[in-house]
C-alpha cells in the first residue's frame, strides 16, 4: 500500500471499524451505509481527498445480502492519491444516506444511480430518474434486466416485425 | 400523434423560484433540437425578461446503455462500444478502456506502442479541441473558424484513416498494444501536420484572442471559482481555467508522458474567455508531445507477446499449432480477468475519463462503469449561468465543450 494512504485507512478502520483489502495497488475499503456521510466527510475535511471522481454500483444478483456494492471513487489533487469506498446495500430495499451534502457532484451520479440500479439515496434533493424517461419499468443496469435487441427488418417481413414494433407510431 | 403536453410546474417546483409559480417569471425551453446546445441536449430556462433565473438541464436523450451492452461483450468486443462514447475522442476512450483492461489482467505494453498511443491520443486532443473551437466561433458569430478548424481536423483524420482504416470509430488501441504497426507514409503525413500547424494556430489567435467582438462576449461571463468546481467534479480545461493545476498526464503519469517535456496551461479568472485561451495553449503543448513522441519513437513490436491476451501474427497460424489455438481461443471466447475490480483514468480533451473495470473470473466484464467527464461539468451548469444573458448562456455552455454522447452514454 502507499505510504501515504496507510495512515488514512487506519484512521477510517480506528473510527469505523472497516475492513479493506488491496488489488493492484488500489485500495477498497468497506464501511456500512449509514456511516458513509461521516466517512467522506472525514476524508474530505481532514484528508484532503476533493474530488468525487466516480460513484456508482456493482449488481451481484442472484445474491441478497449484500446484494450490491455502492462505489464511490475518491481523489485528492494535493496528496495525489485515490482510494475507494465500497459500501455494501441489501437487495429488498436497497437504501444509502444521500452524499450531496458533502459533494455536489453526487446530485446528478445518485439520480443515475437510482434511475440504472434502483437504489434510492434517502435525503436526495431531486429524486427524479435522470437518463431514462420518467415512465421507465425497471432499473436498466441491474443484472436481472434483460437486455434488448431491434429485430432486423428484411423486405419479405417487414410489415409482420413492424406492426410489433415498439416505436411511436401515427 | 402523441399528445403535446406542455410543461409542468409541479414536476419542477423544488427547483425553480417562486416566481415561475405565480407566472412571474418564464419557463422556456431550450433544445432538444437547438444548434447550440451542441447535440441532443434540453435546457428549460426560467426567464426574467431575458436573464436567466434558472437552468434545469434535461439529458438522455442520447441514451444508448453503453455500460450494459458492454457487460454482454467480451473485454476485446466490448472496446467497440467505446468510440460510439465521445465521438470526439475515440483514441483516448480506447486508451481509457483499454489501459482498465491492461490493469486488471496485469498485461504489458512495449515501448513503441506506448509511443504510438501517445502521438495519436495527442492528436485526437487537438482534433476534439479544433471541433470546440469552431464550433464556439460559430455559437459566437465567428464563421469563418469553422471553416478553418474543420480544415486542420481534416488532415489529423486522415492520419487515422492512414494507420486505421477509418477516421472517427478507430477501435485501434488493442489490449497489450495497437491494431498493427503504422505505415511507412505515418511519419511523414504527422511531421506535415507538425509544421504546418503552428502556424495556423497563430492564424487562429489573430482572429479571435484580441477581438473586441469576442472578447467582450467571454470576459467575466459564466465564472467558476476553484471551489465550486471541485465541489461539482468538474475536471479538464475547465477546471484549470479556475485556477488548479490537475491533469492526470502529470499528476499520475501513463503511457509514457513523464518522459516528454510540456506545460499544463492554467488560468486562475475561471471565466469563459479563461477557458478559451487554456485550450488554445493546449493545443500548443499537444503538438509539443507529439513532435516529442515521434522523434524518439522506439523500433520494435508493436504488441505484447503474451499471446493468452494477445493473437499470434498472421503467419505463425500456419505453422505453429499452438498459435492456431491461441487465435481460436481468443476470439471465440475471449480472455479471463480475474474476480476484482480496477479504477483506472486518463485526461481526455473533457477532462478525467476513468473506467471502473470489474471481472468476474470469466471472458465478460461484471460491470463497467464510464465516469465520463462531460457529465460532471455539465453538472455545474445550472450554478454558473444564473443572472447571466440568454446568449451568454450560449457562450458558457460553448466553453464548457460538452459531447452529448459522453453525457448520456
């Protein structure tokens, strides 16, 4: 690990009794949901890490508990180091603290994370879906999504596959 | 038909003043369909006479769910997805991309491929740059730079087309080194670019950096203070016009860039004009590291020689039988990466482009997630234009250089 990070993640471990493991010289730690408001509030006050770079999520359905991993990709410009948080959210209702509070950026990353994961960020300022249309079904990048396909229309069936087709039509 | 329904301000209650409710103000729409919002992009403004009260921009409209596709496609087929991401920057997305790959399998890149990636990153830079610049010009009323940075880009696409095959979706960067090694007219059609261009920047410059018309349009409109910027993840240009000296070519140097000699341009106004004249010292120290990066281009191959990533030459599949399996292997089923994840992130012409790369022990990505940098500096919008003109709006949003197609992914 880097020396300039061991101190960093002992800290978050003393405070919040995380774990972390290491792969290819990126360090993950994990903490528990309510605590990551603390936790980046720490490392952005204390640590100098002021960017947010990334916040996102992994599905591993079929499993439940957890069943993702809510990832949030932080930098600092002046220690110029990156560490991870990766925090663990059950599949029945999947919930974390919402962060916009202490980064703006998050306002627009949590509206993709509940439009493509359904996980919803409690205390959100603007809940609405961001890239999908409002009316969506369903959370596009969870795993249990089927993924589409445009059936290729050919001369001989192009008015059988059209009248199916799902686009707007006159 | 569908019905057309007129805008609600119940939806936007939480996000515009007081004043739209009463009828004070005006809601008005800019876009989808506006040529300066640089693609698909909706804004709706709440106007006082013609100040902007608030900008809620509107995005997804250029949606296409890269990252889920992706998780169906094999790590070599799935690099595909990623020119149709910024069209503007399809070498550095490759790069980004693949540079996740080369993390997570622990894949090596010779020197001349490291070499190559960097003099053609470089050049999709200025390529990317010359299609803001005119584009702005045009947003601005200066139609004439169109012409003239369209015609530079021209030339930097060719070089593309020569060492790809195609001019804008390359797919040229290849896991453990590029496609092939370029043709011999390579150098001679960069070292063309590399004279000329200087001096069509200069060309430039005398059009715009001093003219009274534009400059009043850019000076002191649509600033951004270094905190505010952090605060919003707002990287690139963009953010060194405020005043922070980031870019990851030096803070965390890849493929090489420690090894050429350029400065990171930085502003500390923070304003419109700010950012226009970070970008066109980019431009400079671009061409700096590719005439650096073709002088000590290094002999030698051009991919890795771990053939458990990377296919076998050609000729070798006739008369080696454990090249014919490699090959086989490889593009029926592609490569394992092993079950972790890896972050890994560039600068491109927009600013950090960082894949999360996730494997699952098989030939397919688990999940890969594009922190594209136009998302976030569109993000900084709505804070940024308010109490500003309507055409300044078309001015800021210019020198934000957003790619719809890297904001809706």
């Amino acid at each position: 690990m880097d020396k300039r990070l061991e101190p960093i993640v002992k800290d978050i471990q003393e405070k919040f009794s995380a774990t972390f493991d290491e792969f290819r010289d990126e360090v993950h730690v994990m903490v528990a949901p309510e605590q990551i408001v603390d936790v980046l509030t720490l490392l952005r006050d204390e640590h100098k890490f002021e960017l947010l770079s990334a916040l996102t999520a992994s599905d591993y359905f079929p499993q439940v508990a957890p069943r993702f991993h809510v990832i949030y990709q932080l930098s600092s410009l002046e220690k110029n180091i990156t560490l991870q948080i990766r925090v663990p959210v059950n599949g029945s209702s999947p919930k974390v603290p919402t962060v916009t509070r202490v980064y703006k950026v998050a306002n627009w990353r949590e509206r993709e994370l509940f439009d493509m994961f359904g996980i919803e960020c409690e205390g959100h300022p603007d809940p609405r879906r961001i890239l999908m249309p409002e009316d969506t079904e369903g959370h596009p990048l969870r795993k249990d999504f089927p993924l589409g396909y445009e059936e290729p229309q050919f001369t001989f069936n192009f008015d059988e596959i059209d009248l199916r087709k799902p686009y707007a039509k006159e | 038909m569908s019905q057309i329904e007129e805008v609600n301000v119940d939806q936007f209650k939480h996000l515009v003043s007081e004043r739209a409710l009463t009828g004070e103000t005006m809601l008005l729409n800019m876009g989808p369909q506006h040529p300066s919002t640089h693609g698909v992009l909706r804004l709706l403004l709440e106007l006082d006479g013609e100040i902007v009260v608030n900008c809620i921009p509107d995005i997804g409209f250029l949606h296409t769910g890269i990252e889920k596709n992706m998780e169906a496609k094999t790590y070599q087929k799935a690099e595909v997805m990623t020119d149709r991401l910024d069209y503007m920057n399809t070498m550095g997305n490759n790069l980004s991309y693949i540079m996740a790959v080369e993390k997570l399998v622990d894949l090596d890149v010779p020197p001349r491929a490291q070499a190559l990636r960097v003099i053609l990153v470089e050049l999709q830079r200025i390529a990317s740059h010359l299609v803001w610049l005119g584009t702005s010009g045009l947003d601005l009323g200066a139609m004439s730079m169109f012409l003239y940075c369209f015609r530079e880009r021209e030339q930097i696409l060719d070089i593309f087309e020569l060492v790809s095959g195609q001019r804008m979706m390359t797919t040229y960067i290849r896991p453990g080194g590029v496609w092939r090694d370029v043709p011999v007219e390579f150098e001679k059609a960069v070292r063309d670019f590399i004279k000329i261009f200087p001096k069509r920047i200069d060309e430039y410059e005398s059009l715009l950096t001093k003219n009274p018309l534009f400059v009043d349009r850019m000076v002191d409109i649509g600033y951004l203070s270094k905190e505010t910027a952090l605060s919003y993840g707002v990287t690139g240009p963009v953010l060194r016009a405020s005043g922070v000296n980031w870019d990851l070519r030096k803070a965390r140097p890849y493929m090489g860039y420690e090894q050429y000699d350029f400065n990171v341009p930085t502003r500390t106004e923070g304003d419109t004009y700010a950012r226009y004249v970070v970008r066109i010292d980019e431009l400079r120290e671009s061409l700096k590291i590719v005439e650096q990066a073709l002088n000590k281009l290094p002999m030698g191959l051009v991919h890795s020689q771990n053939r458990k990533f990377v296919p076998p030459p050609r000729s070798e599949i006739g008369t080696s039988m454990e090249a014919l399996i490699h090959h086989f292997k490889l593009w029926t089923e592609g490569f394992p990466a092993p079950k972790n994840s890896v972050y890994s992130a560039i600068e491109s012409p927009r600013g950090e482009l960082g894949m999360y790369l996730e494997g699952d022990g098989g030939p397919k990505p688990h999940r890969i997630h594009l922190r594209t940098p136009s998302f976030d500096n569109l993000g900084v919008i709505p804070e940024i234009v308010k109490g500003h003109l309507v055409a300044d709006l078309v001015a800021i949003l210019a020198s934000i250089d957003i790619v719809l197609g890297d904001i809706d992914r």
